[in-house]
C-alpha cells in the first residue's frame, strides 16, 4: 500500500500560551511518523514561543523529533507579509505530496490525516483533486465562547450545503490540505500575491485553476481552537477580506449584520413582526443546530441556541460598526 508523504505548514507568531498544545496533539498523530513532516516558521516571535518548541523537542526520540523543522523567518518575500510570506517559504521546504495548513492555537485530532486524504479522494470520479476543508470547534467555558462555538458551526454547515451542490464557499487556514501539484500549478503564495485571508486567496486560486475542492463536516476532522483574544480585531479582518476578495460568503454576512437596525427601525411601526422574525429564527437554529450537535457529538451547546440567535444580531451589527470605523487592521501586532 503506497502511504504518500504529506507536510504540515505552521505559521507561530508569538504563541507561548498556545504552541504546546498543538504540538502535542502532532505528535499524537496516528499517521505513520516517517511519512509525517512538520514545519514550523517562526514568524518574529518576542514571546517564549522559539524556547517552547525547542524544550518540548528536547523531550521527543529521535524518531519523533525527525519529524519537525523549524524555520526562523527574517526576511520578506516581494509583495508578501505576514503568514502568506511565512507559509511561502515554508512550501519550499515541504517534501509532501500533500500540504496541510493549521495555526498556532489549534489543536488536531488524531486521525486528521487519513480523513482529510479519505475527504480530497471520496469520489473517484470527480475532476483532480487540489483543496479539501475541515471543521473547527471553538474552546468555550462560558456563553460568548459558545456563541462562537455554534457560530463556526453554523457556518460550516453551510459550506458543508454549498459543497454538496458544488458550490465553492471558502477556504479556512486552519484546517485546509491542497495537493501539492495544485499549490505548485497555482505558482505558490508568490505568485498568488498577499490577501489579509490568505487561505481563501489560496483556496480560491486552486479551484480557478479547474481543481476539485472538497468540504468535510465529520468529529474524525474537526480540529479545535481557542476563541480570539482581540475578537473585534479578527471580526474586522474577516469583513475585509471578504469584501476585499468577494467571497460568495460576504453576502449573508452582509445581511446578518444589517439585520439588527432594519429590526429596529421596523419596531417602531410594529414591535410585533421583529418577534416573528426573531421567534421564527430561534426555531429553525434549534432545529438545525440539533442535527448538527448530535453529528458532531456536541449537544451540550444546545442551550445556547436562544442566547446565539440573539448574538448574531448583536454582534455580526458591531463587527460591520468595527469595520467602518478609520482604525488600523490589525493582526497579530502588525498593521496591514
């Protein structure tokens, strides 16, 4: 049985509070260890995140420890920045047949590798394959976490739709494989150029160039990570990105955002039909949100759905109020 070698690129810019976590759960990978690389770029880091990693290989075998490179990013790519640049040069150094992307505060289940190769080969009969797309659970203690647990979730259901009817939705950095003949065919981040969302820039030019694209919905491929530290300050990188690229997923986010003032000023005239609206909303979130808890062994977030369809008003109308307002976009403590 031919078991193709794959590369996993990691782009960690000041990650002490995260990085041990996700290289835990790489080294409790169930993919055979010769045919499993791991490539980390230090991206700048002025924290403990180049100690980090360094003592946790310390502790490894040498067959585990055969695994890793870590590379020091100091220099730029012509009209690259930020982790495009840092995941362009790591491509260099990839010696997989398949490219796997994840971030520094993620942490991957065990199986990820052969469930995300399964997903790209599920059907044989489709086009060649170049990008397949995981789901990501966001860490919650408390309702906001929640919220934004069941917020990816929804999301990705939505993908998850899109893809059935083979309707491109979006690329997620966290959790994405591309062939490594697509990455190439596409010439790579260089030729690409930078996108605030360089995963959607990525998952996008693959699929222009007549590659199949998958998306996965499985507990088997759902990685985990931590709710943001600067909530607004990723919300505001997502809207640009996605009006900047026009991702077909810009529009019902455009929607939900405008959603909370449109109610309001309709209360004015009848305070009756927002509750409607709003009634009708809680219903059709518990009854999707059911079926998506119970596949995916979270129905513990199934009390939260009242508290979420009153968030998504809320907050998706602040995160368009964040956008608009003359402040820098910033991400992870660089302006762009």
């Amino acid at each position: 049985m031919n078991i193709p070698m794959v590369s996993i690129l990691i782009a960690a810019r000041n990650e002490e509070n995260n990085i041990l976590d996700l290289l835990r759960s790489l080294i409790c990978l169930s993919y055979p260890k010769e045919k499993t690389q791991i490539l980390i770029g230090n991206d700048g880091s002025t924290d403990k995140t180049d100690e980090l990693i360094k003592g946790f290989m310390g502790h490894l075998s040498e067959h585990e420890k055969s695994m890793f490179q870590i590379h020091t990013i100091e220099k730029s790519i012509p009209g690259l920045k930020g982790k495009a640049n840092v995941l362009a040069q790591l491509a260099h150094h990839a010696e997989g047949e398949y490219y796997f992307f994840t971030d520094a505060d993620v942490e991957v289940p065990r199986h990820w590798i052969e469930k995300m190769l399964e997903l790209l080969h599920e059907n044989p009969s489709d086009k060649k394959a170049g990008v397949a797309v995981g789901i990501t659970l966001v860490k919650n203690t408390h309702w906001f976490e929640a919220c934004q647990a069941l917020e990816w979730l929804f999301a990705l259901k939505l993908m998850k739709t899109m893809n059935n009817y083979h309707i491109p939705s979006t690329g997620m950095g966290n959790n994405m494989m591309v062939t490594k003949e697509a990455y190439w065919a596409v010439g790579g981040y260089e030729n690409i150029g930078f996108s605030i969302v360089e995963d959607y820039a990525l998952y996008k030019a693959v699929i222009d160039k007549g590659y199949d694209f998958k998306q996965g919905f499985d507990a088997s491929i759902m990685t985990v990570t931590k709710p943001p530290l600067n909530y607004f300050e990723q919300r505001k990188r997502w809207v640009a990105g996605g009006i900047s690229t026009g991702s077909v997923l810009i529009y019902p986010a455009l929607v939900q955002g405008f959603a909370l003032p449109i109610l309001l000023a309709i209360s004015l005239f009848s305070w009756q039909i927002p509750l409607i609206v709003i009634g009708f909303n809680l219903l059709i979130n518990a009854i999707l949100g059911y079926q998506i808890f119970v596949r995916l062994g979270q129905l513990h977030l199934f009390k939260y759905i009242p508290v979420y369809t009153l968030y998504m008003y809320v907050f998706w109308f602040l995160q368009l109020v964040s956008y608009f307002l003359p402040t820098k976009l910033v991400w992870k403590g660089r302006d762009y």
